[in-house]
C-alpha cells in the first residue's frame, strides 16, 4: 500500500489527550463551512468526510448541524487516533466513530459503516498530496454512494483550466511534485473529464482564501 498522508504533528500546545492539531483549520474551517453550509443547513442525513486528518472539521461542521450525522474517516492510525480523541472531547452525539479507509482502493466505500445513500461528502485538502488514483476513486465512490441530490465538496488549489491561479500555486505544485511525483495541484478540467464519467460534474466552483476553491460535485 502507497503510503500518501501528510502526517500532523501533536505540537508544542496540544493537549495530552491525543487531540492532533492542523495548522490550516482556524484559517480555513470557517471559510469551508460557508460553501457547504448553505447546502446542509435545514437537512438532515449522513455526511461523510473522506480524509479527516486531526478531526477538528468534523467536529467543528457537527456542532453547526446537529440533524446531521457525520461520518469521519482517515487511513494514518494517529490521525484515527486524534478523530477519536476530538469526538469524546466534544461530546457530540451526531459524529460517527471514524473509519479506516484507503482511497487508492476502488472499493474504499466498502470499510464505511453507514449504508445510507449519502446527503454530503467533503473532502478537505487531500487531492493535491495523494496521487491521481485517489482524485478517480473519490469521484467514483461519490457517484455510488450520494443521493441523487448529493453533493461532494472538494476543497484546496486547483489548476483552472490548465493554468496556475496564483505564482504561490505553482511554486506549490513545484515542491509537491519534487517531494512526490504523485502528488500535484490537480486541474478543475481534468477532474470534470472524470466526474463527467461518473454522472457528475463541477456545479459551482468556490473561491477561498489564500488561492484555494471548493469545488461542488453534483449529479449530472
């Protein structure tokens, strides 16, 4: 198995109770919420995070939607480790235990405890440190398992269209491509080129702080 998760360390200021921290999250977590937000608010169903990291967005999503449950995954055993320890810190009742999954197999969906048709799947910054494979069978396995109004929300850079959005980007892409050759900021078009054959395509394409997006996968 190719191993292709960026680690997270616990930090000088984490608590001792096995909690990781992610430096992106309070930069990002309420920028996310406000492209996802607007979609879940009022529902309610199964939402599942593929590619959890620490747990702090699982968390954080579950205390803005309690009619939603949600359902964390991860394939590093400390991130598991940190998604358990943040769901008993918050106490909340609608976070699911968290899942082993390995998106570069095709049938990852089959470790998932929840059968339901999905409402939501999220994915936050994982498509750009994995290699292609995993950007495939996510598409895939949201054409399986979302609802027909379902969506997939997949946040971090994204090429638009063959092009760089920012000088930050491509050196970005650069160093990702130098320490892996696998991995790399991938491009909106050729993730449509995939979703298209699934049923699926890009319905929206949010702007997010410091040159990133999150892309809205919709049924076709």
């Amino acid at each position: 198995m190719t191993e292709f998760v960026v680690e997270f360390g616990a930090g000088k200021d984490a608590p001792d109770d096995g909690r990781l921290h992610g430096p992106a999250f309070a930069r990002n977590h309420e920028p996310i919420w406000s492209a996802i937000g607007p979609f879940l608010r009022g529902r309610s169903g199964d939402v599942l995070e593929a590619g959890s990291g620490t747990g702090e967005h699982v968390v954080a999503f579950a205390r803005q939607s309690p009619a939603i449950t949600w359902w964390p995954s991860d394939l590093n055993p400390k991130h598991l480790a940190s998604i358990v320890a943040w769901r008993a810190h918050s106490g909340l009742p609608n976070v699911a235990a968290p899942a082993r999954i390995d998106l570069l197999a095709p049938d990852w969906d089959a470790a998932l405890a929840v059968k339901n048709p999905l409402l939501a799947i999220v994915t936050i910054n994982v498509l750009h440190i994995a290699p292609w494979r995993v950007s495939q069978n996510l598409l895939d396995g949201a054409a399986r398992l979302l609802q027909p109004d379902g969506r997939l929300f997949v946040y971090g850079p994204f090429r638009v269209d063959g092009t760089h959005t920012a000088p930050s980007n491509a050196a970005f892409d650069a160093r990702l491509r130098a320490e892996n050759p696998e991995w790399g900021v991938r491009d909106t078009a050729d993730l449509a080129a995939v979703a298209g054959a699934h049923g699926l395509y890009i319905a929206e394409r949010v702007p997010m702080p410091a040159n990133n997006f999150t892309l809205v996968f919709a049924r076709d």
